[in-house]
C-alpha cells in the first residue's frame, strides 16, 4: 500500500504543479497515469508543440515545460505510479481513499486530485477500408517527433487548429512538401492560422484543396499515395511519405466515470465557487477534467484550481492546523528531508 497524504490521478501539467502548491504547505503527494512518462499530452502527443499562453514565456515547448515543471517539483519528492490506470476507488471507514490500478496497485490518502486531463483519447477515424494497414505505417494521427517528417511528402487532412498549426509548421522549409486537404470551405482554426495557410498557399508553400477528402490509401507495405475526391466527384492522386489526417482525439474519462462522480458532458462537475471539489466530499477535480460555469480549458487555468485546492485539502487533512500563506519570494522553496 502506498501512503500519502494527496493522490493526485494524472501526471500532466497541473496535475505535476499541485505537486508543487501542496509541497509549499507541507503535503505529500504520489501521482498515477496511465502514460509510461510524466507530462500527459504535452509529452506524449505534442512534445514539440509550442504553447504561446504560459505567463513568463513568450513561446515554450510542451516537452519543456513539462522537464521544467519536473525540476521545479524535485524538492518535494513525489512518488509516480506510471503506466497504470486508476481503476478503482473506496473511502475507508476512517474516511480514507484507496484507489486500486489496474495492475492492482493499491494508493492509500485523505485525499483525491483528480486532474486527468480530457481523460484517455482516441483518435477520429476516417471511414477509409485499408486505414489499419497503414497505420504507423506512413499514417499517423499525432505528432510526437517532427523530425520523422523532415524533408518528407506530406498530406494533412482537417479543418481545426492542429491541422493548420502543422501544415503552417511543415511547410516553414520543414517538409518538402505539405499537401493541405479539407472538406469544406471554412476552417474551425483561428483566424490568423487560417490567413497565414491562405498566403502560404497563394506563394506556394502549401497545396491547398478545400471541399475534398481523402478516399483510399495506396501502398505496399507502407504509404506510397493517397486518391483525393473533390465534391465534383473528380478524383486525384497524390503520392506522398505520411498521411496525417488530423480530426481531432475524442476523450473518453475511463473508469473515473463509474466513481459516483456527478458527470456533464464528459467532464466532472466541481464547485467553483470555493475550492474544485466533486459531489464526493475529499475528492477534487482540476484543470481540463472538470467543468462548472464559465470554465476554460487552459493550463493557465488548471494552475489557479491546483492552487485553491490544495489550501482546501490542507484543511481536511490538518483540521487543527491554521495554515497561514507564505510567499515564495519571502520563504523561498523548502523541500521534504
């Protein structure tokens, strides 16, 4: 049985920063993730993303600021239970949680955090018949390592942000060619990243096709050409090394749906009003798992939530205790012995 005094389910960004808001006030904490690595999708899908609305930073990788987030947690020691899935949670008689992996790990705590993120995601797959032949195999539907793509032929389909971010991206004098295919007309992007796809495309950089789809994947053994269909019903093919059909990952919250915790629309419901917590007194949700009036799913937001929840939880744990704030440009980081 591991013990702690936070269980902190997801190791993403907010949830590796209240590791950092509840060392400051003296409470331990062990963090379960399915993902094999800290930093949830910022290292596992977009590692090499730049994220533009972290204060302090300009532009910072994801991968960055997760190794940043990571070296700022290191006095306080936090354990990791990585590669597992929380599966299963009971309050004890002593009003204790012990939350079970799948793998049959068991985490003991007076307290819960739950910041798993969008939950577990699952790629939107086209209707294509031979898809599974080639995926991982010149398709791939994230990007953790762009320098697979260096100096490739690439087709990227979709019509939202991470679409355009990496069409705009690739076609920078990154890849050799990028190839821009979208069913419709109009972009769900922002409008500057649709504008600066619209000129690059006038110069040149990108081949754009709207009101087209991508209908069969050709190859032996790997991608070699994909047949584009416009609405006219006119048919091309394209040869190329990656198909990238970016439509975005539907999230899915797992076994933390069937906790008890009131749910709306895929996310947990908390109180905003006072400190994140759930319909399950000791059980917090934060950063892009939960939901309440006025919410964004920000990681700038998921840092405020960490932040107020931990001070509730130090109350819970220390019911005796007067916590008072300190500030760290007065008390600077005091880690655990």
């Amino acid at each position: 049985m591991i013990k702690t005094d936070i269980i902190i389910i997801g190791a993403g960004p907010v949830g590796l920063f209240t590791v950092f808001e509840a060392g400051l006030i003296k409470l331990k904490c062990h963090l379960i993730d399915a993902l094999p690595i800290p930093g949830g999708q910022c290292a596992e899908i977009y590692p090499k993303k730049p994220i533009y609305d972290i204060p302090g930073y300009p532009s910072i990788l994801a991968g960055d600021l997760v190794d940043n987030l990571m070296e700022q947690i290191k006095p306080f020691k936090p354990g990791f239970t990585l590669g597992e899935t929380a599966a299963n949670i009971e309050k004890t008689e002593d009003n204790q949680f012990i939350v079970t992996t799948k793998q049959g790990t068991k985490h003991q705590a007076p307290v819960v955090a739950i910041a798993g993120g969008l939950g577990v995601f699952i790629p939107r797959k086209p209707p294509i018949f031979n898809l599974k032949d080639f995926e991982e195999k010149g398709v791939n539907y994230i990007v953790k390592d762009p320098e697979v793509f260096k100096n490739k032929k690439l087709v990227i389909s979709g019509g939202g942000d991470s679409a355009l971010d990496w069409a705009l991206f690739f076609a920078n004098e990154y890849a050799s060619e990028v190839t821009l295919v979208h069913r419709s007309q109009s972009f769900r992007a922002h409008l500057d990243s649709v504008q600066k796809a619209m000129t690059m495309a006038e110069n040149g950089k990108i081949n754009l096709l709207l009101d087209s789809e991508v209908i069969e994947l050709n190859g032996n053994g790997s991608l070699d050409s994909v047949v584009i269909r416009n609405k006219s019903k006119e048919k091309a093919t394209i040869h190329t090394d990656f198909w990238l059909p970016l439509f975005g990952l539907s999230p899915k919250l797992g076994p933390i749906a069937n906790w008890g915790l009131e749910i709306k629309k895929n996310a947990i419901v908390v109180d905003n009003a006072t400190d994140y917590s759930t319909n399950i007194e000791g059980i917090y949700a934060i950063g892009d798992v939960n939901t309440y009036p006025g919410k964004l799913k920000l990681i700038l937001c998921g840092f405020h939530e960490a932040t107020i929840m931990v001070q509730s939880a130090f109350k819970k744990i220390h019911p005796n205790k007067n916590n008072v704030l300190k500030y760290t440009t007065v008390s600077g980081v005091t880690g655990f012995e």
